[in-house]
C-alpha cells in the first residue's frame, strides 16, 4: 500500500506500507523524488521490486522509470533505488511520450515497455522493449551513452495501416504470450491484437458511454494465479491469541 504527497518546492514525498509475512508486521518506509513525479499509471511488481513510471510534475510526460524495493527504500538509505533509462529508441517529445502512450507490464515474468503513437499517414506505430535486468539490481549504464540499449532488448517493432482509430492505446500485455497484447479503441472497445499473426480480435467493451472514461484512469492487473490457488495458512502469532 503505497501513496504519495505533492509539495510546493517540486519535491515529491513517498510512503510505502509493506506487509511482511515472516514477522507479521507492517513496515513503513519514506523517500523524496526531486522535480519527478510517480506516473498514475500501474506500477509493475517483479523480482522483489516495484517498477514505476516518472516523469514530469508539470507535464503529463514519461522520462524513466523508478524501481525500488518498497521495504527497504527510505532518504537514509537510497541504495535500494534505481532510475531505469527509457530505451534508446523512444520518441521523446510532448505528443510521443505522454503517459497514455506508454505502457508497463509483466510478460513471463518479465518487464516490458511499449510505445503507440498515431502517424500522419492513417496509421499507428507500435514498439515494445523487453528489460534485461540481474538478480543484483545493478544497472550499468555507463559504457554505452545512456546506457539504453545495455538495459532494454526491442522485441516489436511494428507498422499497422489497418484498424484506424485516433484514440488507440495499450492498456495491457498478454502475461503469457509475447506476441499479444490488449488494445482500447476509441476510449471504449477493447480489443486482443496478436503481433505476430496480424489478427485483431474483440475481447469486450465498457459499458455506458465511451467519451466518459479516460484513458489515464484505466488500471490493469495481470491475474497468473491459477484456477484453484494455494491455501494461505495462518501466521503462528495469529493462532495463539
């Protein structure tokens, strides 16, 4: 559970509660982000670490992206916290980069990263970047400009003249298939589009009327349990009293 707190001076103050279960106890940990504000879009949890989109406190854009380990992350000990270079290959700019064209999920365990923007010529571009990350959290970015291309793999990089719409946005990965993902067309119909087949297939809608949702609103959970999930025993603690 985790919620943030926006301050005259640009600074942006982070809390965090964390529910261990070895202890059961809940912990709280506190830290700053300076001029950089946590994007309202889903963070991603994977490997330990949350992974959040930032990006401008004046503007609606993306510039990176903050994973840190919840538990432990405070402004005594940052070391626990890292910013994440967006891939090299990124349109950056006020149009491209607005957080409703970016999009953060998991597919099979692992981080990905897309980008859709419309083209002039009646259609949308759509790229997607696999990160390639180690158990150490140690992100070396030092050898290769920005270090983009070192941390991100471009496993997508399509152009599609077919299924137009001026408000089309990625609202979630397939946690399965890596060639799927999960399109809104016109603020209302959800589509399953298949990259690699070319196939678009309707998976629902929202009800009522589609000009009311925005899209920075949407939230998007991947479900991987499976059908009949593991019982939860209870914490020792617990049965005593």
């Amino acid at each position: 559970m985790c919620h943030c707190c926006h301050h005259e001076n640009g600074e942006v103050e982070f809390c965090a509660l964390t529910y261990c279960s070895e202890i059961g106890k809940w912990r709280e940990s506190t830290f700053s982000l300076h001029q950089r504000t946590l994007n309202y879009n889903t963070p991603v949890a994977c490997n330990g670490l949350l992974y959040w989109l930032v990006g401008s406190t004046e503007e609606e854009t993306v510039d990176g992206i903050f994973a840190f380990d919840p538990s432990k992350l405070t402004d005594h000990n940052p070391s626990y916290g890292q910013f994440v270079n967006l891939p090299s290959g990124l349109l950056q700019g006020k149009w491209c980069s607005y957080d409703i064209n970016i999009r953060l999920g998991l597919v099979q365990g692992r981080l990905r990263l897309s980008q859709l923007h419309i083209t002039k010529r009646n259609g949308f571009v759509l790229k997607i970047w696999e990160l390639n990350y180690d158990n150490n959290f140690n992100y070396d970015n030092s050898s290769d400009g920005d270090g983009s291309s070192r941390v991100w793999t471009l496993v997508h990089d399509v152009r599609v003249k077919k299924w137009i719409d001026k408000r089309q946005h990625v609202i979630a990965f397939h946690p399965e298939n890596g060639n799927v993902i999960f399109l809104l067309f016109n603020c209302r119909h959800i589509y399953q589009y298949d990259i690699g087949e070319e196939m678009m297939k309707k998976a629902g809608q929202f009800s009522g009327d589609g000009d009311e949702i925005c899209v920075g609103d949407i939230r998007t959970y991947t479900l991987v349990h499976p059908l009949w999930p593991t019982p939860i025993h209870a914490h020792p603690s617990a049965s005593k009293s």
